[in-house]
C-alpha cells in the first residue's frame, strides 16, 4: 500500500479507534483499500468487519488471527480467490462474497461448520464445492452467477 494512500490512514485511524475503545465491530467499507491492512490482526476481538466495496484482490492468511470473526463482509471487491487461512474462522456464521471475481471455491469451506449465511451472488463460479454439504447450519445460500 503506498504511503501517501489516504485509504491507508483512514482504515488505520478506525481499526486504532477500535482498538482503543475495545470495539467488537469494525466497518472499513467503501474507503478504496486495495490490500487488508496489517495492523488488523491486532484486532482478535472483532467479531463483524466490513470491507465491502473496497478493491480488495485478496485476503492476506493472517485473516485466521481474527479468531472470534463472526460475520465477513467482502462483498463488492475483486477477489478472485480464498486464501485456505480462511477456513480456520470457526465461529464464522456469515460469510458475503457477493459482487468479486471468484471463478472456484475450495473445497474446505465446507469447515466452516458454524456457517449460517453465504452470498455469492453476482460472481464467475461454474460449480460449488461438494463440502457446501457438511456445513448443516447454513441456513441462506445465494448463487446467481455474474451477467455481462
């Protein structure tokens, strides 16, 4: 991320005001992060954060370090791919995918055993992974592919 990238001291201005006041929710939408920033992994006690519509191409492996993460919003970015760190968010429920560039899922999503909510609308997937079974809490599925 470049240093004079005013995306970058917003995003790092809110995550150390949730830091500094203990914050369990942390909305870093629609301020044009082309990269998660680092310093987040600080932040284990988050249990909602929002980068939606951002320019986000990809989810750094220390994401897994946000251990109590129960709702992911990544809606409306570029992510072509999950990284496996993904799949160690146990306590995730929710997960948006919507509106990326996701041709394939891996198959461990189906790890995410206390899924409740997945969005991956308006993406390029052909398939789903057969793992989608085992995730028995899952109670809201949203598949359209992207029309261009």
């Amino acid at each position: 991320m470049a240093v004079h990238d005013n995306s970058y001291y917003l995003a790092k201005s809110k995550i150390q005001e949730a830091w500094d006041q203990d914050k369990d929710i942390l909305d870093l939408s629609s301020i044009g992060l082309t990269e998660v920033p680092k310093l987040l992994e600080r932040l284990p006690q988050i249990n909602s954060l929002d980068l939606s519509f951002n320019k986000l191409d990809e989810l750094p492996d220390f994401i897994s370090r946000l251990a109590n993460l129960r709702s992911l919003n990544l809606s409306n970015n570029k992510v072509t791919r999950l990284p496996e760190s993904l799949m160690q968010l146990s306590q995730l429920q929710s997960l948006n995918l919507s509106g990326n560039q996701l041709t394939a899922l891996p198959e461990s999503l189906g790890q995410l055993l206390q899924l409740r909510s997945l969005d991956l609308d308006s993406n390029q997937l052909m398939t789903l992974p057969e793992s989608l079974g085992q995730l028995i809490q899952l109670q809201t599925l949203r598949v359209c592919p992207k029309i261009s």
